[in-house]
C-alpha cells in the first residue's frame, strides 16, 4: 500500500486498525493466521531498535541498500525479515555483524516522502537466519520460525507481574520526554488485560534500553521470561531517570534562589549607597585595594567570600569590627612583594667585618649562599641554627646578615614561649582572635623575603596550650613552609624565600626533629686575643657614642682592657665586658659634665677606683702543685672554666666517695679512672691495700653542678699523684675522655677550654691527639705562648705528668 507525499504518518493513532486487520482477537487472547514462508526473503538491518511479533513498527529508509530492497518489494503487503545489527555505527555491516535472531514482518505501508522513505511494518513471529542466499544487492535470507512457549496470562503469577509491569510503564511515560507519549497511547491500545502479549512486546519495543538488552529480551522463548527481564531492566532505567529528573529540580530550584540572592544583593547595595550619601563603603575600599595584590587563585578566592561577607554585614553589628580587622590583616600581607637581593659579594663581606669580629664559619657560609643566589636566583632560603654560649654576638649576627643581603629584618623572641597559637595564630572562632607572631611580623616589614631572626629557640617550652616547638616543625621545614597554614588567616602563606635564623645555647634542649631542619653553625667563644681587639674596634666606640663622650675624652691601653676582661669578666661572650665598658664611660662623662679633674688615659688606678677590686682572681695552683691535685678544664654554657679535682686516701674498707655535685657521667669516669689505677698498680709499682683504703674525690665549688666525660684524664692524674704520693707537673691543664682500656677519646668545647686554661695563666695544655684539628682551626696568634701535648692512652697522660714513673 502506497501513501502519497505529504499525508501525515500516524502510526500510534492506528495501532488497532492495523493490529485488528492482522490478527483476531478473541476474550482467550490473539490468533495469528500465520502465512506460508517462502523460501527466501528480503532482509531488512535496523541500526538502534528491534523490532518485536505483534508490534506495529515505523522504519525510516536512509541507506541505499534497503532503499533498493524497497524498491524491488511486490504484491499487496509483502513479506520481509527484520534483524538488528550489532554495531549501530556500521553502514553496511556484513553478515556477521547483523544478529542470527530477528522478526518475520508484513510491510504495511510504504510512504514516500521528501528525500526519505518509510515503511510501515507488522511483526508476525520471531525466526533464525539459517542462511544468506543473496548478498548484493541486498541480503536474501532463509529463515526458520522459533515458536513462543505457551505461557498462561491468566494464572495469579503472571497477573501480578503484569500489573507491576504496567505500573513501571506509567511511571516511566511520565518521565519520558522522548518517548513517553507514544508509550501512553500505544500501551492504552494494547491493554494489558485484554491482549497482553501486544502489551509486552509494545514496552520491550518503546523502553529507551540499551539495543543489547532488547535483542535479548527478543530472543527469551517464553513471555514469562520476557516480562522478568523487562521488570528487571525498566526498574533500573527508572533509577537513572529519577535520578536525573531530581538533580533538574535542584538545579532548578538553585537558578531560582541565586536570581533571587543577587537581586536582593542590588537592592542592598542601592540602600547602602543611599544611607552612606555617595561615600565609598568598606567593601569597595577592599575591593580596590583586592586588585593590586599578587594572589593565588585559592587566596583570591578566600578574598572575594569574605569582602563579599562584609558588604552584607551591617556595620553596627559586633562581627563587623572583626570581618574588618581580618580584612585590613588580609591586604596588608606581602603577597609575592619581595625585596630585591644585593648580589655584591665584597658589599657582603663588608658588612659582615663591620660588625663583627672573627665568626669566619658565619661570614663564609653567608657568603656561600649569596654567592649561590646570584648563579640560581629561585634558590631556597636555608635554615641556620647559631649556637654558642651567651653574648657572641648570636642575636646581632641576624641583623647584620639582613644588611649584607639587602634585606628587611624581623625578629622573634622564643624564650619561654609555651602557646601554639603564638606560631599559628587563634581560630577566628575566639573571642580576641590574632594572627601567629610569624604573620605580623611579614605584615610589619612588607616583604615575603625578610631575614626572620627566631631567638632562644633552645628555650620553648610546652604545656596543656601546646608545644611551640612542635609548630616550628612546619616553619622551618623547606618542603613544607611554602605552603604555611595560619589558624586565623585560613589561607596559605608562602614562607618558602624568608631566611630563617635561628639562635640557641644549648642545643641538646631542642628537640630531635626541630634539630633535623636545621643547618647547626657554631659559635665559639672568643680567645682573650680578640676580645680586646672586639672591645678596640665596636665596643669602646659604641659606648662612647652612646654616652656622649668623644675619643678625645677617654682612652684606654690594650694592656688595661685585658685587665678588665681578665679581673672583672669571666665569660665566652662580651656582653658583661661591654657593661663594664659601659660603666666605665659613665663614669668619665660624670667628671666631665662635674667638671671634675679626670685622666684622659685611665689607668690601674682608675680601674680599681670606678669598678672596685677585682671580681675573678687567677687560682693559686697554677704556680705550686699539691699532692692529689689536678687542673683540668671545662665547658659550660658561659664559656669555658678551669676544673680542679682533689683527691685523699685514709684506712677504711676500700669504699669510693664522690663530692663536688657531680653528675652520672663524672661519677663513672672517677669510677673507670680508679679501676684503671688498680689494673696498672704493678706497672706504676703502687703499695696501696685497694682492700682497706677508702679514697675521697672533691670537685671544689660544690654548689654548682658538674658533669661531662672530659674530666677523666684529670681524674686519673689526682688519683695517681694521691697514690704515688707524687707531685703532678704544675702549669699543666688537661682534658679528655678515658676509657676502661685505658684509651684516651676526643672532647668538645675546645676553643673555649683553651680560653679558660689561658685566664688562668696555665701554658701547657694535654688533650686528646684526636682534637689536634680543632686547635688548627685556630689562628695561630690567639695560641702564641700555648705548648700542647697530644695523648692517645694513658700511658701517655702518665708519662706527661709524671715523668719516669712509668717504664718505657
């Protein structure tokens, strides 16, 4: 049947005039009078749908082809196979891409329109292509039908199936935009009571499922089977769909409410500008200011919610003072402001010899670093610890870097800090909230790039507020302060080109893991030699400048300093020299301002009579020895000091006492240096009963606590000489570790030692041959005058101190 060009093509409108001129139906359910099969027949590919046995079916022809297939098409209501292919993109699929399963159908209709033909189809029954008899220049196929397994539609099983089926499909056409409609009407005209089987086979036709899932919903050979897997299928298709039509609402609904918010955000505006006559609010000053800052796309992000939070704020509210004040904090920061680096190497070097004398570790790994900087420009800031004992000129060491690099200078005290929030900053959620120490200080010195001096580190404590240190761990790691977390800014902080300086005095107080980040650089304290040239070249004109006395108006000898330090000083610094320079300035401008006579050159009298008798006089030992006694040296936080031990023995049970407030360790070494003396007893031809002698050892000044391995070689010497009854050499300092064997082991604070021994006048020094490299690291006028014995057992100790004593 021909349909001319431009009728109308309604197929679902005529659904049961079609279906009631193919089939009969009857109260028991639909006969079909099923047509002789001929022998071969025309095959027809659909691309994207599959068509079912009691379905009417509209097919639009599009590839050549078929269109030649239609063409050859004869009689009243021909005969044709209709299969699917598998893969709908192909445009001539061969015959192993079309599925083997299909339906047997009757052409209906054949309408003709522009540049497109349709047909009309009626599927009859499913069948099997057993054979391709013709392949161009359409397919020809022969074909076996595949009858359908009886199924009861009426028994209470299926019913029930079929009403649940039914009650998916209307849920589905109401959420079908595609198909729904035609779903609506097809499924009314196939009533699922009255011709289930046009039911079924309508839904599996219509539903949007995948091509696969309705080739097998074709291929089930009962309709029972059918109707599972179609309940299977709709329910999950129905998920997605709810799915997708709730997530429209909420978009919906979310377009509503941000057309609603902006409105009522202009209206706002409008009353604001009216209640501030034309004046510039906070918000806009922000706003402004916003855009000359060099943000990251998080921090602007940050920005923009909260100025946009404080143009919604009324300023009478009591947030508003603290959405304001966080503001001002958020653009004040250096945000990627960076001070530009001094390249000069000689400019460098030169500040550094200004201020400070000697500190030659310092200066050159300065130097190191700039002179690196020059060659990589993006090069990581380090992490240097100083640490040496008070008043070497730690602290200042900062600022002078600062000035050699050309940049701003920031600096914390951590000394007895014991809060976190002090590094981190409070959460805005308290009441007085501030930023951290670190981020008020970049905003006072307006450069991401300053050198940040973080002073007494060794001194943090922690408690139920915290533990600083444990915040420091992220300030001071490379690899982490790039990204540095403020509580109260809420925003990343790049801390990654600040060059943290780091000062400390004992550096077995700080914690393992702050200690690891850390370049450690020591800082000795200084030889009498340069104390006086430090005292010559800063401290004298310094005091003088700031006390208003010209150099014309007060000198003093090399010879006089060296006194003061000697007699009035005992430390590794010069803070307390620099006090007493201080004081003895004073002094002068007081005779000055009097008009009191006073010497220009002070001399000893002058000394004594402004400062009083000396404080710190030199120990009697150094020029007579004693039986029992020893010099040896020591470290302390202050510097180096002279250590005497004493010893005496008397009749008593072979019992060891120790005084003096000795700590563990030079409790054992006095113990080891003992055992020692009684292993070597025949070699040393000692007479001593060990068995009913009890021996005392003293560390004179008991008030102050001692300890260390460093005294053990001082410990043998005084135990020996009270064995022998032998004097030891006098004049002789020593210090060094000894062992149970008898080996002489290497100690620190050299430098420092070697200072003491020289206020006490004392010329010959013994130590371990294994810190020979830390006495070349001196310079060789600072030692002049200095005889150095290396040991490396105490055989050698022996023979030093007590010559012919011990065979060779």
């Amino acid at each position: 049947m021909k349909k001319k060009p431009g009728e109308e093509l309604d197929v679902a409108g005529k659904t049961l005039e079609i279906i009631e001129e193919n089939f009969e139906l009857s109260d028991d359910g639909v006969t079909l009078s099923m047509p002789d099969i001929p022998d071969e027949l025309p095959l027809i590919e659909l691309r994207n749908n599959v068509c079912f046995p009691y379905t009417v079916m509209p097919i639009a022809i599009g590839r050549e082809r078929t269109k030649r297939l239609v063409k050859a098409l004869e009689g009243d209501s021909p005969l044709v196979v209709i299969t699917s292919q598998k893969n709908p993109s192909a445009e001539n699929p061969s015959r192993s891409g079309l599925y083997p399963i299909g339906t047997l159908a009757k052409v209906r209709q054949s309408i003709s329109l522009p540049g497109q033909t349709a047909l009309v189809v009626v599927g009859l029954a499913r069948v099997r292509i057993e054979e391709f008899r013709q392949t161009k220049p359409y397919f020809k196929v022969h074909v076996t039908p595949l009858p359908e397994t009886n199924t009861n539609f009426k028994s209470d099983d299926i019913s029930i199936k079929l009403a649940e089926l039914k009650r998916l499909a209307d849920k589905y056409a109401e959420l079908s935009t595609e198909s729904g409609p035609f779903l609506s009407t097809s499924t009314a005209i196939a009533g699922m009571n009255t011709f289930p089987i046009f039911f079924i086979n309508t839904l599996a036709s219509l539903f949007e499922i995948p091509l696969e899932r309705k080739q097998e919903a074709l291929e089930c050979d009962s309709y029972e089977d059918r109707i599972d897997f179609l309940l299977e299928q709709v329910t999950y298709l129905l998920k997605g769909m709810q799915l997708r039509h709730e997530i429209q609402k909420k978009t919906h609904a979310e377009l509503e409410k941000q057309q609603r918010d902006f409105m009522l955000q202009q209206q706002i505006k409008t009353i604001q500008s009216e209640l501030n006559d034309g004046e510039q609010n906070d918000a806009e000053a922000f706003i402004k200011k916003s855009k000359h800052l060099r943000l990251t796309k998080s921090a602007r992000e940050v920005l923009d919610r909260e100025i946009n939070r404080l143009s919604q704020m009324n300023s009478a509210a009591p947030d508003y003072a603290i959405q304001l004040s966080y503001l001002q904090l958020f653009t004040d920061l250096p945000w990627g402001v960076y001070s530009k680096d001094n390249h000069d190497l000689d400019h460098a070097r030169q500040c550094l010899e200004e201020n400070h004398f000697g500190l030659e570790n310092v200066k050159e790994r300065i130097l190191e670093f700039l002179a690196v900087l020059k060659l990589k420009r993006d090069l990581k800031s380090p992490i240097i610890c100083l640490y040496g004992p008070p008043g070497v000129g730690k602290t200042s060491l900062g600022r002078s870097i600062a000035k050699a690099l050309g940049r701003q200078y920031a600096r914390i005290s951590l000394g007895g800090m014991h809060d976190e929030a002090e590094i981190r900053g409070h959460r805005r959620t308290y009441v007085g909230a501030m930023p951290g120490r670190i981020i008020q200080n970049l905003r006072k010195v307006k450069t991401a790039n300053p050198v940040f001096v973080l002073d007494e580190i060794d001194k943090i404590t922690s408690n139920m507020m915290g533990d600083p240190a444990s915040a420091l761990l992220e300030v001071l790691d490379p690899e982490q302060n790039k990204s540095f977390y403020d509580n109260y800014l809420e925003v990343e902080f790049d801390l990654s080109n600040v060059l943290f300086i780091t000062t400390a005095n004992d550096i077995s107080a700080i914690s393992p893991a702050l200690r690891d980040r850390m370049e450690m650089v020591e800082i000795t304290g200084y030889l009498l030699e340069e104390k006086v040239a430090i005292a010559r070249k800063h401290l004298i004109p310094k005091q003088l400048e700031a006390h208003g006395v010209t150099p014309q108006q007060f000198k003093i000898s090399d010879e006089l300093i060296q006194r003061v330090i000697e007699d009035y000083t005992r430390e590794s610094g010069v803070r307390k020299l620099d006090q007493t320079i201080a004081k003895l300035v004073r002094q002068q401008a007081k005779r000055i301002a009097m008009n009191t006579p006073f010497n220009v050159e002070l001399t000893q009298k002058d000394i004594v009579e402004r400062l009083g008798q000396a404080k710190f006089l030199n120990e009697h030992y150094k020029d007579q020895a004693t039986v029992g006694v020893a010099v040896g040296m020591a470290w302390t936080q202050v510097g180096g000091d002279i250590l005497y031990v004493e010893s005496s023995m008397a009749k008593g049970k072979g019992s060891l006492t120790l005084t003096g407030n000795l700590g563990d360790v030079m409790k054992e070494s006095a113990t080891i240096a003992l055992q020692l003396l009684r292993r070597m007893s025949e070699r040393l031809h000692l007479t001593v009963d060990f068995q009913t002698t009890d021996i005392h050892v003293h560390v004179p000044e008991g008030a102050i606590p001692k300890d260390g391995p460093s005294a053990g070689v001082t410990m043998v010497t005084s135990l020996l000489s009270t064995l022998a009854g032998v004097m030891p050499r006098v004049g002789v300092a020593m210090t060094g570790e000894v062992t149970l064997s008898g080996r002489v082991l290497p100690v620190g604070g050299i430098k420092e030692k070697i200072l003491a021994a020289k206020r006490a006048d004392i010329n010959e020094i013994i130590m371990p041959a294994e810190n020979r490299k830390d006495i070349e690291e001196i310079k060789p006028e600072y030692i002049e005058g200095l005889h150095f014995t290396y040991i490396e057992s105490v055989d050698d100790l022996i023979r030093a101190m007590f010559p012919g004593m011990l065979e060779p």
